[in-house]
C-alpha cells in the first residue's frame, strides 16, 4: 500500500511543486537575464528585484476577460491550450532529478518513472506538444494564427528529424533508451558533451528550434505574424500557452543535462542540486542566444535543418557505430 | 554608434555559410553587456538631472511677510505667446496693487519663460517640476493657491 | 480484472474511428484519429509492449498526423458541404465492408494468442513488445524483409518527388 500508493503520490506533488515552481520562476529569470543582457534592469517593481513579479502575472491572467472570437472553432479553440500544457507537464514524470535516496529506512528514487523507453517517451509527447500550438493558430479563424500554425507544423516535423538522430548516438553509447540508464553511463566522469560534441551541437540547435524559441520563433514571430499561433488567446489560455512553453524549457534543459551534462553527478554538492544548476546553465544559454541571435528567414530555417543538421547528425550516428564497431 | 559597436556582416559571407564567427562576436558582445552595469533609471525614485535652467511649473513668489510679490501689472499675461496668463488687479486705498486673479492654464502654456523674464519684481518663476499629472482639465488651470506652492504636484510615485 | 481497461479502451478506440469517418470538418477528422492512434498506443501498453506503444505516439499520432494536418491546412478544408454520392454504388461498398470484416476475423482468429502455440508461453508474452526482441528479430530473420521494405519505401518517395516535379 505505501509503496505502490502513498510514496509515489507524494514524490508526484514534490516533484510537479517544484518543477512548477523552478518554472514560474524561469520567467521571471528570462526576463531579468534578457534586460540585463539589454543593459536593462527588467522586472523591479514588485517585490525585491520584481521576485513576486511570477504571482502577479499569475493573478492578473485570472482577471482578464475572456475572448473567443467569433469565427472560431470553440471546441478545438478551448482544447488547443489544454494540449499544450498537459503534453509540456506530463515530461517531468520521466526525468531522473537525482541519485536514489534513503528517507526512513526506505529508499526513494527521484524520479516518478523509469520507463525503458524514456528518451523516446520525451521526443513523443513533446511532438504532441505542437499539437497545441498548431490547432490554436488553426482554430482561432486569424489569418496570422493559421500562419503560425503552419508554420509550428513544418518547422516540428523537420527539427523533429535531427533531434532524433543526434539522440540515437547516445542511446549507442549507453545501449539504454532509459534516461537514468544514460546517466549511469557518464559514471565514469566523462560526460557525453566531451564524447559527442556533434550531437550536442545538433541536438542544442534542434532543441531550441523545437522549443520555438528565438532565433527559430517562426510560429510567433512577432515582426511577421504578430505572435502568431496564439494572437487570439486571452485570460488563462494565454497563460497556459505560455507556461507550456516554459515547461519546454525547462526540460529541454533538463534533458540537455540528462544527456550530455552527466545529469546529477558532480562533485561536493547533492545530485539535486548540481542537476539543478547544469539545468539552469543551459536556460541561461538558451536566454543567452535569445539576447544575441536575430530572426532567421523562414527559408533559411527549413534550409539549416534539411541540408545542414540532418546530414551531419546522420553522419555522426553512422561514424559513432563504426567507431564502436572498431573499438569492439 | 562607436566604430567598435558596429558588427560588420558582408553580404557574400552570410550568403556562403560564414556566419559562425560573427555569431561568436555577437554572443561575446552581449555577454560583455551582461556583465556591464544597466543604464536604467528608476524613474519616480531616482529622476534624471535637470539642467539649472530648466523651465517646469510656475510659482508665484511671496515676500517676507508672507504676501505676493506680484503688482498684478500684467506684463506676462501681455507677453504670453499662447495666451495662458489671466491676470484681474485688486486695487485699494493705501495699500499695494495686487492680483484678485490670477490664472495660468498649464495646458496651454509652451513653457517659453517670457513671464519671468518680463516680470519687474521677480514675482513669477518656473520651477524645476516636469511631471504633473492630472485626471482632468479642470484640474490643469492653477490659481494662486496652486501658484504658491507647486511642489506639492511633483510625481512621487 | 484487465479485461476493464482493455475494454473500455477498445470502446474508446472504436467511437474515435467511427467520428474519423462521421465529423463533418476535416480537421476535427484528423483530430479524432490522434485520438484514435493515442487508443491503440494504450492498447498496445496493456498489453506490455512500451516501445510499439511509443513507436505509435512518435510516428503516427506524432508525425504522419502532423504531415496530414499540415496538408489539410494548406489546402484549406472547411467545411463544404456533402460531397456528391452515387446511391448505385451503395451495395457494393457495403459488400466491401462486409468482405472486410470477414477478413478481419480470420485475422483476428488466426494470429490471436489462443491459436498460437510454441513460444508465446505467458512468460514470453510479458517481454513481447521489448526493445531488444524486436532489434534482435528484425536485424537477424527479419533482416531482408526488412532491408526490402526500406528499399520499397525509398522508391516510393523517390516516385512521389518525380511525380510532384513533373512539369
């Protein structure tokens, strides 16, 4: 009874706790970083340093008004925002945050799940993820939704490609598709980014592309589209869209760190905690490169991934196999 | 723009692929802005300095005894490029020419300081205060009341 | 005590596919069949293979679904009406349906579990779907079917592009 119902129920509400909470707050840290990369101070006015900045977006979401246009489609224009954040926060189940420990003589992993198939569990449901983002730009009768949508559409099912082929060179090496598996594998102190710098690189770009984030943000690209897929969202729908992005984020980064980061080894430190700040290196890079890098053109995009990152990560997986071959 | 802002990115280059190194250059360049002290000022806490001659609100000045120094000659509502000054003079036996009205319309005054530099007593000067805010217009029209004493309106957030 | 979930999945999976047919808008026909991929993947999760599970999220409900929505919202359905039917044609599709589901439960009968005998013992079936079985099958006997399925599949998007090139 305690092990199959009481302990994973309370590591559910631990876990999704913090991880929400290390979200919410994600925001806040974006808009902080980006204005000090801008020689701007960012959000100050509430709280110290605007750190209560996270929970006065929040209630102010909860008070707008509601608008559902007229031409849209209301059944998929309500389902679009739950989509998207149910397939962002269902990812946090298989993330291994730590090394098992031992509280009152029983031992607990930090981790909700260990499917086998845990990478690819993440590289599914974040796909379904984009379901979201394309039927709210569908569904919402606008031209620049319907422009963003197609746009989510296309740019998912390319980057899609990359990012899955920069990750089978790791499930080579580790000869696991189980996340906590991939971490055991970097024991050794040599974590995967020094053994496969290729697959970072790719994976790092394709991830930042999937997360439809700057200098990939062709669905909501402001300039063009006037946010895109979710110009016609309000109120909390608004809301969820944009924290589903940031739970992409957040375990982009985390799976980044899980990858190729060595997860939560490190020396001194809890393995919580140096989970935690690899995770947050990554998001700060990811602002970082938000803060520098412009727009590409939409062209350009499709031309990185199609002659660029796929081949080069098709090529690193069959010299990581030769390699291995070689090396027996 | 100094010349060591300015990231050169020839056409030929971007076109062949070669963006890699200004990519760095600009990663470098944002970080070094990062670390960098930020330009914001929190503005109704801390204000921008002001130059000594800045020209804000009117004040209508008193002498010692606590009445106005004005003489209600109307030399600024004459000289007022936008017609923002109503001066009305109250004259009695034995004792000075002074204002019974005297009305500025903050709305309509360009801040140009004829007023004060026509003004023979020195009764009327502009303050330093910039930021009045108000709900209506009615409330914009200052009388001597509000003349006497305009700090009272700086913005202090 | 399975037999609930699989059952009320299977009802689930049934409702979707028969509103893939009945919805009206296009898009909400593509809708129900991600819903309909998403069954089956928790079908095929009752019955211990993960990775066939997971296969049918990333490559169906992930991507095909994603090709199909992209196509439909290029060429832009909505909704337009019923198109044109030929009553004369209504016996013989439902002499093909019929056919079909005549096939379908020899299918059913022929490979299902109880027909099976040798090596699909219970202990067996609990590691049926696991990702070493399926690479250890396809890479050793199923290597030239395989190998051909993949050359089939590669002439069939190279005839796609020549067909969509042609001037």
């Amino acid at each position: 009874m305690i092990d199959y119902l009481i302990i994973p129920v309370i590591k559910l509400i631990v876990i999704f706790g913090v991880c929400l909470f290390f979200i919410a707050y994600t925001t806040w840290l974006e808009r902080k970083v980006l204005g000090h990369f801008q020689l701007r101070l960012g959000p100050m006015r509430v709280g110290y340093h605007g750190l209560l900045q996270p929970i006065a977006d929040g209630i102010k979401n909860f008070f707008k008004e509601e608008v559902i246009p007229e031409n849209a489609d209301k059944a998929v224009f309500l389902l679009a925002p739950i989509i998207s954040i149910s397939a962002a926060i269902i990812l946090l189940a298989v993330i291994p945050f730590g090394k098992p420990i031992t509280l009152f003589g029983k031992q607990i992993t930090l981790y909700l799940a260990n499917p086998s198939i845990g990478v690819l569990f993440i590289l599914g449901f974040a796909t379904l993820g984009a379901y979201g983002t394309i039927l709210g730009g569908w569904s919402s009768g606008n031209k620049y939704g319907y422009m963003g949508g197609l746009r989510a559409s296309a740019m998912i099912i390319s980057y899609e490609l990359s990012m899955a082929f920069s990750v089978i060179a790791i499930i080579m090496l580790s000869g696991s598709f189980s996340l906590v598996d991939m971490v055991n594998a970097q024991q050794n102190g040599i974590w995967n980014i020094i053994r496969q710098p290729v697959a970072f690189f790719v994976f790092f770009i394709s991830g930042i592309a999937e997360l439809n984030r700057i200098p990939f943000d062709m669905p909501e690209a402001e300039s063009e589209l006037c946010c895109g897929y979710n110009v016609e969202y309000s109120s909390m729908k608004f809301a969820l869209f944009f924290l589903a992005e940031y739970t992409h984020l957040f375990v982009f980064a985390s799976l980044v760190t899980t990858l190729f980061l060595g997860g939560w080894q490190g020396p001194a430190l809890p393995g919580v905690v140096w989970f935690f700040i690899k995770t947050f290196a990554v998001i700060f890079i990811c602002i970082w490169i938000r803060a520098t890098i412009p727009r590409l053109r939409y062209d350009k995009v499709m031309k990185l991934e199609w002659k660029f990152m796929l081949p080069v990560a098709i090529a690193n997986v069959i010299a990581t196999g030769a390699v291995m071959a070689l090396l027996g | 723009m100094e010349k060591s802002e300015i990231i050169n990115v020839s056409k030929d280059r971007a076109e062949k692929g070669h963006y890699v190194k200004p990519i760095l250059i600009g990663l470098g360049f944002t970080l070094k802005n990062f670390f960098s002290k930020p330009i914001t000022l929190q503005y109704p806490d801390q204000k921008t300095k002001r130059s000594e001659r800045w020209r804000g609100l009117h004040r209508l000045n008193v002498n010692e005894n606590g009445e106005l120094k004005c003489v209600a000659c109307g030399l600024c509502a004459a000289i007022c490029p936008s017609q923002a000054i109503t001066v009305i003079p109250y004259e009695a036996e034995g004792q000075t020419r002074c204002p019974e009205k005297f009305v500025i319309d903050e709305l309509r005054c360009i801040f140009c300081g004829f007023c004060q530099e026509v003004c023979p007593k020195e009764a009327i000067r502009l303050t330093q205060i910039y930021d009045y805010v108000a709900y209506n217009r009615e409330s914009c029209i200052f009388d001597i009341q509000k003349l006497k004493n305009p700090d009272q309106f700086e913005f202090k957030g | 005590m399975d037999l609930i979930p699989v059952i009320t999945i299977g009802v689930a999976a049934v409702l979707t596919a028969l509103l893939v047919i009945f919805s009206k808008n296009t898009v909400h026909s593509a809708l129900w069949m991600v819903g309909n991929c998403f069954c089956i993947a928790v079908l095929f999760l009752l019955l211990n293979s993960q990775f066939i599970a997971i296969l049918q999220v990333i490559v169906y409900a992930g991507a095909i679904m994603m090709f199909i929505l992209y196509a439909i919202m290029m060429l832009n359905l909505r909704e337009n009406g019923e198109p044109a039917t030929k009553k004369s044609l209504f016996i013989f599709r439902m002499a093909l349906l019929i056919l079909f589901l005549i096939c379908l439960t020899n299918l059913c009968i022929g490979f299902s579990p109880l027909a099976l005998k040798g090596d699909m013992v219970t202990q067996n079936m609990d590691h049926f779907g696991e990702v070493n079985l399926i690479a250890n099958y396809i890479f050793s006997e199923g290597l030239i079917p395989f190998e051909l399925i993949s050359v089939l599949l590669t002439a069939a998007v190279v005839g796609a592009v020549y067909l969509a090139k042609k001037e």
